[in-house]
C-alpha cells in the first residue's frame, strides 16, 4: 500500500488498501493458485468454500486468509452502506465469522451465510442486543440477499440464487411476516414503488410506511440463518 494522500477521513479504509497489497504479494509469491481459488469462493462456490473454510479451522492461515479475501468485496459494500461501522469493523467480524462457521450444519449457500453472519455480528456489537431498532433502507434488504442473485457453482455446477421475491416467500413460509408485511414489502422492495406510492396503494402514510418496513425487514435480518436456509 502506497497511503499517498490518504486523509484522516480515509483511515478505516486503508485496511482494504492493505489487504490488497498483501493479497498481491501472496500471488506473484504462491503463483496463480490462490488467484483461481479466491476467485471461485467470491463467485459462492461451496466446494470451494468448505474446503478452504474446512482447512481455516484445522489451523491454515492461508486457507483463512483466502475466504477473507473473497469476501473482501462484500464488506466493502457493506460498510459502504454502514453509517455507524467502518469497514474494518466488518473485516474483523468476518474474521471471527470464519473461524467459526458451522460447516457441518450449513454445507451450502456459505458465501451469503458468511455475509449474513458477519451483518448479525456487526450490527450486534454496533446496537447491542435489544437495542434502538434500525431503519433498514431499500438497500439493506439487498444486504441481505447481496449477490445471492448472482449465478453460482453448486457440488452439480447448477446455479441457484436468493432474490428479494425468495426472502420474503422464506419469510412467510417461516412466519416471520404475516400477509400484510409481505405484501407490503413485495410493494416496496419488488415492484420498486416509492413510499408514498405504496402508502396510497395500502390506504397508509408513507411515514407507517417506513416504520412497518423497518419492523418487517429487523425481524427478517434478526433471523437471517434460517431465512437462509428456507429460501
């Protein structure tokens, strides 16, 4: 990392700028190999994703360095959208997220399960439990479901994704949101309508509006595990 011009403002970032330029050196040191493997895993490849994080908890530090680094992106854009927690925050959660990743019990869609526990985390330490309840925005709810869209690498080479549309099904099958919840946040994060739209449209305000999404959508990030598994 050069650090030229890097303002005080900037500092939380200049853990990235670090991760980089190790990362770096490790290819030009180590060859391609963990270029291809880094890049598998930030595709979601859950082959890959359970040998290296299989590895990680039997003490190889590179294996954990390359799940770190493939989630590296991810945090970015996490804490990109984070007023309260700074990327460094998110690097170090997902460092302990790693650690202890139930590979056992959840074998597959381990790339979103590792961002979505690195949320829980954060957000955890951030809040405290029972604390202030959070206005999750529009793009929260893609934090939640953030790249599960994206075509991945299955043990069959099958893609799969989790869209908005399968979250909030998952949800309701779980009874985490009753119908009118759903059908509100099908309106809002869907069909894409504003909140004064989906006010008119559901006979509200947009203000209640906002406060039943952000009601719906806690409940939805307080039991990401389990949405992740049923969607």
């Amino acid at each position: 990392m050069t650090g030229s011009g890097t303002s005080v403002g900037e500092a939380p970032w200049r853990i990235v700028d670090r991760l980089n330029a190790d990362w770096q050196e490790i290819l030009e040191s180590d060859g391609s190999g963990q270029g291809v493997l880094v890049s598998r895993a930030s595709r979601g490849c859950d082959v890959t994703l359970h040998a290296l994080l299989s590895a990680a908890q039997h003490g190889d530090a590179m294996a954990a360095r390359t799940v770190l680094q493939s989630m590296l992106g991810r945090l970015v854009q996490m804490a990109s959208r984070d007023r309260r927690s700074p990327v460094d925050v998110y690097v170090a959660a997902a460092w302990c997220v790693l650690a202890r990743y139930p590979l056992r019990a959840r074998p597959v869609r381990i790339a979103a399960n590792l961002a979505l526990d690195t949320l829980k985390a954060v957000r955890q330490e951030a809040y405290g439990r029972g604390g202030a309840t959070l206005w999750l925005a529009g793009v929260e709810l893609e934090q939640l479901v953030e790249q599960e869209a994206q075509r991945r690498e299955l043990d069959h080479g099958v893609a799969a994704g989790l869209d908005a549309v399968s979250l909030i099904e998952a949800g309701r099958r779980l009874r985490l949101l009753d119908e009118p919840s759903g059908l509100l946040l099908e309106t809002v994060y869907v069909r894409g309508l504003s909140g004064a739209e989906a006010a008119r449209r559901h006979g509200s305000t947009a203000g209640s509006v906002r406060v039943r999404c952000s009601r719906a959508l806690q409940v939805l990030a307080d039991h990401a595990d389990e949405l992740a598994g049923a969607a």
